[in-house]
C-alpha cells in the first residue's frame, strides 16, 4: 500500500537562526507497509518521525527518494489525482484539544474533509450528514452529539471525534501521530481499543508514530526505528522486542515502562 524508498528530507534553513546548518531530518529512508497491516514508527523525539509524517501527508517535499502509494509515485501526480488520493489517507493528531477547531460544531468538524474532497467523495449535505452520523456512531458516539462543541467533551471524546473525522472519507490508510499520548491512562486504553477495532471492522491500514513502545506493541504488526533520520532497525514487532540488534533498539527497550495491556 505505501513503499517509501530512500527518502532523505533536508531542512536547508535549520532553525529560526536565518544563518544556521542545514538539517537532515531524514536520511535514506526505505519501508514497505502492506494492506491491512498496522505497522509502528518509533523514535525520540527529533528523530524525523513527524518529517516523515508531513512528507506522506505532502505537507513536506522530500529532498529525494520516493514515496508510492497504491503504487502510484505521488510527486507525479497530477493536481486531480493527488486529491481523490488524498481522500485515501487521513490523519489522527496527538493533541485533541489543538486539533478540534472550538467554533465548529461535532456535525461541522466531522463532515469538513467531506466538503474539501467533495469532488473525490460527491455526497450532497444530507448525505454528509448521514455519513458523519454513522462514522459517530463507529466511534461509540450518538447522534445527539452532532451538534454540541468541542469544550463540552472530554479528552478521550474528543479523541473519538478527531478519529471520526479521519474516518468520514473512508480512508485506505490511517497516519496516527501520537493519538493517545496526550490522554489519561485509562482513557489511552479505551482509544487503544477502539483503534484495533476499527481496523478489524474496517480493513484499515495503520501507519502508527509513536515514542512508546508498550503502545506500539499492543498494536502494532511490524515496527521500525528511527533514530537520528535513520532507520535502524525494522521488523516484526515481536522479533524487535524480544531480539532487538541495534543498540539503540535495546536502550530504549530498557527503558520501557512495563507494558499496559488495555481490558
Ligand atoms: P520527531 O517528530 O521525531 O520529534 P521531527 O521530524 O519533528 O522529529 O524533527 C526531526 C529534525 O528535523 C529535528 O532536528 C528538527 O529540529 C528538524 N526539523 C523539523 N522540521 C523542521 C523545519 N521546518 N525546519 C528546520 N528543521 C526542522
């Protein structure tokens, strides 16, 4: 579904200084995440993770390499294409309460990507509506909430409504940047949970950035690391955890708290 080959993304101003290095944020990346599987990226922080978010999302160019989808090379596509393309790919941020525009109502927010890929999706108001009422309810949230605003949630709630939203297009592939670090404990769980049940309900494909790896390991089939730009080490989940190569695999492993397994 998504083959990124030897991607390197360099930042030439690096940082607010006008006059600083470049940075290279990326460094040759390459990996394959098939349909259906739900693979992890993991690093610290500054290690590139977001870049390369941004870079699949387009909102980056890459300095080199490729990145297909659905085997399409997506810097050549043409304007039209790129958008029923980006119908396909939706993303999930780390912070509910940043992502969530205050002003727009439940029904506005979920159904906002249907109004911009109107032209992949071509669902009139009413049927907008219907959509973003029935992807509500796959999040575990009634039609009554279409129309409340986004304060009169809770985090984990709202979390739901930023994941309908990424669902209303009917995506192929899911981006999660970091979905449930800024939740509580137990309402992580509760978002972990319905993740893993939507995929298997919906037969989606997960691209799932993350720095914590006992959440990885609940949810993830295959998992890479990157570190500094690189990729250091990539594989099945279970064979990284309890046979890690690289150094760096190992230390961060080490420090991985025990791992919360959700109800
Ligand atoms: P992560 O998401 O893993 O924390 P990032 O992708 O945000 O890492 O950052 C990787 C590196 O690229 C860091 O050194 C960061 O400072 C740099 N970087 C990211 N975006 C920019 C930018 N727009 N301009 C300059 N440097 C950037």
């Amino acid at each position: 579904m998504l083959e990124i080959e030897g991607l390197t993304k360099t930042f030439m101003r690096g940082g607010l200084l006008r006059k600083s290095a470049p940075v290279t944020a990326l460094r040759d990346v390459s990996l394959t995440v098939a349909k259906g599987e739900s693979f992890g990226l993991v690093g610290e922080s500054g290690s590139g993770k977001s870049t390369l978010a941004r870079c699949i999302l387009r909102l980056d160019q890459p300095t080199s390499g490729r990145i297909l989808f659905e085997g399409q090379d997506m810097a050549r596509l043409s304007p039209a294409a790129m958008r029923r393309l980006r119908a396909r790919i939706q993303v999930v941020w780390q912070d509910p309460y940043a992502s969530l525009n205050p002003r727009m109502s439940v029904h506005d927010i979920v159904t906002e990507p249907l109004v911009v890929h109107r032209a992949a999706i071509g669902l009139d108001s009413r049927g907008r509506t219907e959509r973003a009422a029935r992807i509500l309810a796959q999040v575990g949230l009634g039609p009554q909430h279409l129309h409340r605003y986004p304060h009169e949630f809770s985090g984990g709630q709202r979390q739901r409504i930023g994941i309908a939203r990424a669902l209303v297009t009917e995506p192929a592939l899911l981006l999660l940047d970091e979905p449930t670090s800024a939740l509580d404990v137990s309402v992580q769980a509760q978002v972990l949970n319905l993740l893993v049940d939507l995929q298997a309900r919906l037969g989606l494909t997960y691209f799932f950035i993350s720095h914590d790896l006992s959440v990885i390991r609940y949810i993830c089939d295959r998992v890479a690391l990157l570190h500094r730009g690189e990729l250091v080490e990539q594989g099945p989940t279970d064979t990284i955890f309890d046979a890690p190569r690289h150094e760096v695999t190992r230390t961060l492993l080490a420090a991985m708290p025990e791992v919360v397994v959700p109800d």
